[in-house]
C-alpha cells in the first residue's frame, strides 16, 4: 500500500467518522474540563493565592461555583431541549397557507440547470438545492430558501429554516448549527440556552486564566522545565516518567482554558450577532437577503429567541416553558419580504 492510498483512505475516514467522534468525545472533554477546573481551583489555586479567612478567597470560591454551576445547567438544557420538526396534519395546513401568501415561494421546485441560467441569485442563499439520487440518475432541484422544501432523508416537506442535520438525522427546526459539545443542533427552542452557556463560559474562563496562570508562575514554575509548557512534550514526558501527573493536568487545563475563552467568545459575539440581525449562522453567511426582519426594535429581535419576558432573567434561570419565542419556527411572522 503506498503513501498516497493510505492519506486517501485515511481522508476518507475522518470525512465519515470525524463528526461521530467529535460528538462523542466534545462533551467528555467539557465536563472534563469544568470539573478538573473546580477540583484544582477549590483544592489547590484558592489556598495557594488567598489565605483561609480572606474575603476575596471567599468570593473567588463562590464566583468560581457560580459561573460552573450556571454553564453546567445551561449545557443541560442545551443538550435536552430539543428543535426537531413534526410531520403533522397541523403543520401541513401551515404549509398551504404559507404558500397562498407567498405563492411565489412554491414547494413545487424547478430544474436546478434551468434556474441557474435564468437567475443570477441562485447561490446567494435565496435558493436552496435538493439533490435526489434514483439509481445512476441524479436530479437537482431547487425550492426558494424561504418555501417550504422536501427532505429527501425523512421524506417529507419541512418548513424554511428547517434543515437536516445527518449527524442527529432529524429535521431540525431554524437550525443554526451542530454543537458538538450538545450533541445535537442548535434551534429554534435552545438557541437561548446555547447563548446563555457561552456567555457564562467567557465569564469562567476569563476569571480564571491569571489566576490560574499566576499559580503555576508561583508555584509549579519552578519545578517545571520550559519545554513542558509544549502539551504535547509534557505528554511524552510523563509517559516516560519524567514529569508528574499533576503537572500535565495543569498544563492540559491551561490550553483548554484558552481554546475555550476565544471558541465561546467567537460563538457568543456570532450569535448575538445574528440575533440583532434577525438572521441564523446560515444566512448570515450566505448572504441571504430575500427577507428581512420586521422587529423595529432591538428588544422585540431578541424576543424571537429569548421570549418576551424580562430577557436579563435568562442569564440566572432557564424558564423556557414560562417565555417562549415569539416566532412558531414555520410560519415567521417577524419575517417579510423584500
């Protein structure tokens, strides 16, 4: 077997099996993390920089708790709370209204090569592409992006913003995208918790680097070599025998810490970002522009995921059952035409 074959097979299997272990191994690696974090801030970090009956000790400590339990209870309801769309009679009858106000957004479709030589837009995100495998044949078709469209997987028609996720397999409603740290997708129902989670994970982990940091200069620093500040050179010494556990697990904390500050501060400014412009991930970055918001204010744009209620109560209690969003995820109404 040559090199070439065997980079070929080996692409070919972390295309197919890549999002399978990265569901499988994303929460290990978080709950890892947040629980390695508290173990070594409560045990060792908090007694090392704060005396016991210090105040500030004391309010480290219990932020430190807060801000994890906050994160923890969020994750929960991210990864339970789901956004899966139904097959019902009800939701069929919301097809055939929707089409009788926008009869140009038929769910009937129209020949993929055709469209692309009379419409400009096709790949600006106005469209959407359906592609049907009978056979040896293949039969593109495209359905407006704002119409409702067939799903060739669960065989029936789902409503716009509605895409299939293939590692959920399930149709999942206003579907931004799948966390991998939740094993499923971010919708219409936990966008609300994803947001809070990556807002309390910013939180935790930008009071936690310089102490954390501070803490290995103090303390470990000098009985640690520069190379082991490289993870995976610390790896291989503690496999040899070189270097305590200890000293690998603060290591590993530290750059999980950073992966985790920059990857939930990049996916908190994205979506609030989205949100102010009533768009999803997709859109946004498709450059939809067929529809537009018609919330005036900014309040009522953060209604359509946080519910209408006093949306700062969001930060401190998941009450998703209390204060729903304003949007159904099939007919949207806060959305009109240009």
């Amino acid at each position: 077997m040559t090199m070439r074959s065997m980079q070929a097979k080996f692409i070919v299997f972390c295309n197919k099996n890549g999002p399978k272990i990265l569901n499988l191994i994303s929460p290990i690696w978080f709950l890892a993390c947040i629980l390695g974090l508290n173990w070594m801030a409560h045990d060792h970090i908090f007694d090392f920089l704060y005396t016991t009956e210090s105040k500030v000790g004391q309010m480290a400590r219990f932020l430190a708790w807060f801000m994890s339990a906050e994160m923890i209870i969020n994750w929960i309801f991210l990864c339970t709370v789901r956004s899966t769309y139904r097959n019902t009679d009800e939701n069929n009858k919301k097809r055939l209204e929707h089409e009788k106000t926008y009869p140009q957004l038929t769910s009937e479709g129209v020949a993929y090569e055709q469209l692309r030589e009379q419409r400009p837009t096709l790949g600006t995100g106005n469209w959407s592409v359906v592609t049907q495998y009978t056979g040896s044949d293949v039969k593109r078709t495209a359905y407006p992006y704002w119409g409702w469209k067939p799903c060739v997987v669960c065989s029936f028609y789902r409503p716009p913003r509605c895409h299939h996720c293939p590692i959920c397999e399930e149709c999942v409603l206003k579907r931004d995208h799948h966390c991998f740290f939740a094993r499923q997708c971010v919708g219409l129902n936990n966008q609300r918790f994803f947001v809070v989670f990556n807002f309390w994970a910013v939180m935790l982990t930008t009071f936690s680097i310089p102490q954390v940091l501070c803490y290995t200069k103090l303390s470990v620093w000098p009985n640690m070599v520069a190379s082991e500040l490289f993870l995976p050179w610390t790896i291989v010494r503690y496999v040899v025998g070189t270097s305590p556990a200890y000293t690998l697990l603060l290591v590993f904390q530290i750059y999980s810490l950073v992966f985790f500050v920059l990857t939930a501060g990049y996916f908190l400014h994205n979506q609030l970002t989205c949100i102010d412009q009533g768009l999803t991930s997709y859109e946004k970055e498709n450059r939809d522009t067929s529809f537009t918001t018609t919330c005036k204010s900014r309040y009522e744009r953060f209604a359509c995921v946080f519910g209408r209620s006093q949306l700062w109560v969001n930060l401190f209690i998941p009450y998703h059952w209390a204060s729903e969003p304003t949007d159904d995820g099939m007919t949207w109404q806060s959305m009109k035409k240009d």
